[in-house]
C-alpha cells in the first residue's frame, strides 16, 4: 500500500458542530447557541490581556505556575495538582490520550458533550453511549455499562445540554464504585453557577481515579480565549503533563485568566444576574407551555413536545434574530437549548416563544 492512511478511528470522528452566529438578512441578531457570557469577560482581564499584548514576542511560561496560583487561592486547591490547558477540552484530550488507545472503551452518557465521543475516537478508542433516565444522569446505567475494557468515565455535572444536576450523593456513589484503573472525569464547565458547589473536587481528594475539569469559557466570558485547568491527584497531573505541549497557552491568554479568575466579584455578579434572568424566563415559558427542567446553567432546555414543534420554533426565533441551538444531535430533537443572556434577550426570547404558541407567528 503506498496510500495514506490515517490511524484507526480517525475517519470514524464527525466534525464539532459550534453554535450559529449569523441569520441571513436578520439585523439585532443575539446569539444564544454556545452558553457564552452575554456580558463578556470581567473587565481586569481585558486590562490584563492589554497590558500583555507587548510581551507577545516572548514565549509563555511552560508551568503555568501563577494562572495556577491564582486558581488554588480562590479554590482552596494545591496548585501542584491544578493542569491547565487550551480549553477544558484539551484537558480532557489529555486524559483519553494518556490513559485510553484502540480497543478501549470510553462511557458517557445519552446526552452528554459531543467532544467525548470526537476524543474517544482520536484515541482510537471506543465511545460507549449510556442511557440517562428523565434528562438526568443514570449511575446504575453506568455501572451497568461496565467492561473490562472501560479506561475512561465522562461525566457532566451539571449536564450539558440537559442542565440537570446529579446529587452529590449519586456522583460519591459512582467514584466509589469504579475499580482503580478507570478514570472518572468529572466535567464541571458550569460549576460556577451554582452558589457553593465544588465542581466535584471532594471526589478527587483521597481518591487515585478521579478528575474534575473546570474552564474559563462559559461564567469567565473567556471562551474565545481558550484556557480551562484540571483538577486530580498528583501521579495522574504528572502522567497529563507529560501530553501536554510545554507552551500549550500563550502570554495574553494566561495574564488574561489569571486576571480573570481573581475577579471573583464579576463571577458573583454574573452568577446573581444568570440565575435571576433564567428563572424569570423559565417560569416565562412554562406559562407559554414550554417546560424546563431546573436548571444548575447558563442554559434552558426547553421542550416543544415534538421535534416539529421544536424546529418551527427554532425558525421562527431565527426569523426574529435569536439563534438557539438545536440539540437532536444529542438525542432531544423535540428540545432547544436557549442560553440565558442579559434581560433584553431574555425578554426577546420569552416574546418570541409566547408569540410562536399562539399563532401569531
Ligand atoms: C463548554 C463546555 C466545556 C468547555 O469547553 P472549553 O474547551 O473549556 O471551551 C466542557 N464541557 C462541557 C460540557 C461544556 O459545555
């Protein structure tokens, strides 16, 4: 064979699908597709990022030792086990990487993020898909999927596109469960959202298997940024750093997280106006006869019924300039996962649906 040939599982990856940002001839449009910061980053990173931008020219530290301090400070976490890479996803690329490869098996669930069957694949491995029960995450059903091929547990919490939280009690159920080499990766990308809650670092203490992932993209407003950090005991951190790349994040974005995350008034801030904003529109569109699950996000799941249903209001709300996400590519066609923004696009989208109810669309 003198073909290229790319390795085993490559060609079997279907491309991330991102949220729309454009409606064709549709002015005042709000994009409300990817769970961003309808109030953008904290103003101290944007300063932080300016002030780095003439430093462009030297390279970046390879340790990200004071992004990581700053983390621990405001975490209460030993930064000697914090890793930080481009994104939360390259976190997780890290942990399929070093620990799963062909024949393997990596579990998530019915509904759970996309990039983990794009991650399993890159490893060569096998993605199993595992029902929830009800939008919400199933421990037994996991425990059930189990083989001794499993290397890798991904588990978003809370869920993505779902919004639903597992109770403290079911996730110590499954860390406790899971035999010492495989990994339970706690994705915690919309930690932040819920007053007091930990992103499920009590699992990782005392424990050899288990990992949370945390990111700067959806309450820091940083997503165009790229930076996320991890959170495990100290042989797995060592065994990640190893698949890292020594300059994975560059000069401004490491001022600019690190600006970001010891803003912790701004993140309060932006956490008091989410879940104000996403309770008035939920109890908005559950008077229009759209429910919702409660959500723990910076998102709804809103459910028409039918996936009719769904993408008539999907288009009508495009045709008033308010782009959500579709997610039947997740196994809810009759559902649309509507970012909660700032009050106006709350309004915006409320009218919307009400109108799309009535007929009047
Ligand atoms: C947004 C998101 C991430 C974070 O992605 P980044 O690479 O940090 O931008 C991770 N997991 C889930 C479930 C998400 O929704």
């Amino acid at each position: 064979m003198t073909q290229l040939t790319p390795q085993p599982g490559i060609m079997d990856i279907a491309l991330y699908q991102g949220g729309a940002a454009h409606v064709k001839g549709v002015s005042n449009v709000v994009k409300l597709s990817s769970n961003e910061n309808p109030f953008g980053p904290s103003p101290r990173a944007i300063d932080a990022l300016a002030t780095a931008a003439p430093e462009m020219h030297r390279y970046p530290s390879t340790d990200h030792a004071e992004l990581r301090a700053a983390i621990g400070d405001v975490h209460g976490l030993d930064p000697a086990r914090i890793i930080c890479g481009v994104g939360s996803d390259e976190v997780l690329q890290f942990v399929v990487q070093a620990y799963a490869g062909p024949g393997d098996e990596v579990i998530h669930t019915e509904h759970g993020f996309s990039m983990y069957p794009i991650l399993a694949r890159m490893a060569g491995a096998v993605p199993v898909s595992v029902p929830e029960k009800n939008r919400c995450v199933d421990v037994d059903a996991i425990l059930a999927a189990f083989t001794e091929k499993t290397r890798v547990v991904f588990l978003t919490n809370p869920g993505n596109p779902t919004s639903t939280m597992l109770p403290e009690a079911e996730v110590e159920r499954l860390a406790a469960a899971l035999p010492g080499n495989v990994i339970l990766v706690l994705d915690a990308a919309y930690a932040e959202f819920t007053e007091g809650f930990d992103g499920g670092a009590c699992h990782v203490e005392g424990r050899e298997n288990v990992i949370m992932t945390r990111t700067f993209s959806k309450i820091y407003g940083l997503g165009g940024l790229r930076v996320g950090w991890g959170y495990g005991p100290q042989a797995m951190i060592d065994v990640l750093n190893r698949v890292r790349q020594p300059f994975n994040l560059s000069v401004p974005a490491l001022a600019a997280a690190e600006a970001a995350v010891r803003d912790q008034d701004y993140v309060l801030h932006c956490r008091q106006e989410n879940a104000k904003w996403g309770r008035w529109l939920a109890e908005e569109l559950a008077e229009a006869g759209v429910p919702s699950d409660p959500s723990s996000t910076n998102f709804l799941l809103a459910r028409f019924g039918s996936k009719a249903a769904a993408e008539a209001c999907d288009t009508y709300l495009q045709s008033q300039g308010l782009i959500v996400r579709k997610v039947a590519g997740y196994g809810l066609p009759e559902a649309l996962r509507i970012t909660i923004g700032d009050e106006e696009s709350c309004r915006r989208v409320a009218a919307a649906v009400k109108e799309f109810k009535e007929g009047r669309a």
